[in-house]
C-alpha cells in the first residue's frame, strides 16, 4: 500500500486540549480501549496515552494490552504490525494516511523482484527488514529489526547467509560497520534523517562547544562520525538518564523526541539538531515527521469515537505474523 500525504488539509475547527482530553479518558472506558504513542508523535498525545515508546516496546506493548481495543498514535506500518501481533483485537489509528518514507521506498512488487534477481545471480541470503516496512514487504523477510533490536537480530542470521538488508541504507550501513556482517543494502532512507545537515551540526556544535552529540543510527554516516552516542529512540532515553550531571545535548533525530527527553532526564538541556537551510539562509529544527504530525488529540478523540480508522486483516498478515514473531517476541 503506497501512502502519499494530501496536497490540501481540511480546515480543523480549534477545540480546548483539556476538554478533549477528557473526553477521551471517557471514550477509552466505553470503548476498553488503550492509547500506545510513539515517541515522535506531539507531546499532548504521548502524556495521554497508556503505553509510550519506540516501535519494539509498543509492538510488545499492543501484544500485552488486556483492553479489546487499541488506539496507535503513530503510523501506518506499526498499526499493522500491532493488527498482526493481536489479530482478535480492534487496532484503530487516528489519520490512516500517516505513512512512511522508508516504507514507500520499498514496496513489496520491487522487493520481491530484486530477490528473485539476486537468487538468479547465485546469492544465497536472508533478508532482514526494519521495521519501518509495510506488512507485504515483511511478508517476504527473514527477519524484523527494530533500532533497539537490531543487532541482537543480525547476530541469529546463519554466518554463511548473506545479507539483504532493507529499506534504509543508513541503518544497514550503520549496522554492517557494528557487527562486521556484509549487508547489501536497499537504496531507502528516512526523510526526516536525511534533512540533517552537517554543516549546521558543526555549527550548533561550535556554538555549543561543551555539547554531546546524540543522533539515530537512520542518520547519514556524515552526520553519524560526529556523534558523541548512537542509537535508537530508546537507547538515547536511556542514555541520557544515566548522566547525572546537567549536559547540553544536540539531538539528531525528530524533534519530538525531545519531549520523552525531558520527561525522563529534565536536568538536560536539549536543543535540536536544525535542518537543511532553507532557501532564505534561516535554518530551524524542521525535522518533524509530517506523517507522525498527522496525529492530533482531535484525530484520537474521533477515532475512538467513531470507531475509525481500523486496521483490518489482510491475507498476506499471516506470513507477515511468522517474521514478526519470531524477530521480536522470541
């Protein structure tokens, strides 16, 4: 399924984040249901929500939930994911074009051919996706990694498989130098990451010159060879509350991510990593997720009310809940 955001947005009528948040604790009773948010989504929706996290901790979460109904805050591909890990459950998400780049970049048709092309050639490999993948491409994997589990999942791959890993090269690129395992390597990347720019993270770090560094490891290598750490959304929370004394951190990843940042450490400074410059010569923290800002309290508050959008089952989920399983419940 390809997901493109609208060129227009409905105008939204302005409605008190309070009263909709009250309302909302009252539909989650009516309807049993629980909120997981993931930690790139606005600040309001993760400090309503029952579980937060990064994609391996909320997968986990949606399998543990006792409630019948899920609301994910997040995007289109962990939707499905929670949907395949608890099929007897309703999976409701607040807009359903929230989609991915890393997962348009690599649709299941293109996949599938490369495979066949490469077993023409003599390879003999596994494939191992991240999980920012729809659930047809994960119907065609090995294997499912996530920022946090990723290589624990490489080391289970046989030593004499080679490895395709997709979609973002970046991750791979990252994970390849780490474990010491060849990767060939899908041409995909995330938007949000690739906006980085270092000249404007040498410049932050010169302004700054007592700061660390955090980035993702969906970074480009150019962005990744001046971090002070590495890792992924859950490894930089716990990170930074491991240091005790007050540091400056420039944060290389969503810009929401600062939010989990200062709940968990607030003796931290955190100051975003900005992007691209734009073309007026002004840089600004622009590395927002335009499909994770397409959830909204408005748009949590309808779904549970409405009981849409829902993610339904699909032919192809059963395959796709073998590799799911196995990669990051086992």
């Amino acid at each position: 399924m390809s997901l493109s955001l609208p060129t227009t947005s409905p105008s939204i009528s302005w409605e008190d984040p309070l009263d909709l948040m009250d309302e909302i604790d009252r539909l989650k009773k009516e309807r049993d249901a629980v909120i997981l948010a993931h930690f790139y989504v606005d600040g309001e929706i993760q400090d309503i929500a029952d579980h937060t996290g990064d994609s391996l901790k909320l997968a986990r979460d949606a399998v543990r939930a006792s409630a019948s109904t899920i609301v994910f805050a997040g995007v289109h591909f962990m939707g499905e994911s929670a949907k395949i890990l608890s099929p007897q459950k309703t999976i409701l998400i607040p807009d359903l074009q929230a989609g991915c780049s890393l997962a348009d970049s690599c649709p299941a048709p293109s996949l599938a051919a490369y495979q066949a092309q490469l077993r023409s050639q003599g390879h003999d490999f596994q494939t191992v996706a991240y999980i920012n993948t729809t659930a047809a491409t994960k119907s065609l994997c090995d294997w499912i990694v996530t920022s946090g589990n990723a290589r624990e999942i490489i080391d289970r791959v046989p030593p004499d498989k080679e490895i395709l890993f997709v979609p973002d090269q970046h991750l791979g690129r990252y994970l390849s130098e780490v474990t010491g395992r060849k990767m060939i390597l899908w041409p995909g990347a995330c938007q949000v990451h690739e906006i980085f720019s270092v000249q404007d993270l040498l410049r932050a770090k010169k302004n700054n010159p007592h700061s660390l560094v955090i980035a993702h490891p969906e970074c480009p290598h150019a962005i990744l060879e001046h971090a002070d750490f590495i890792g992924g959304t859950e490894k930089m929370r716990q990170y930074v509350a491991s240091l005790a004394e007050p540091k400056l951190f420039l944060v290389a990843t969503e810009a929401t991510m600062i939010h989990p940042l200062q709940k968990l450490a607030p003796q931290h400074t955190y100051i975003p990593v900005p992007g691209i410059m734009a073309s007026d010569g002004k840089t600004c923290a622009c590395n927002r997720c335009p499909h994770m800002a397409r959830n909204t309290l408005q748009k949590v508050r309808d779904c549970l009310r409405d009981g849409r959008p829902e993610i339904t089952w699909q032919p192809y989920f059963e395959k796709a809940r073998e590799v799911l399983e196995r990669s990051l419940l086992k």
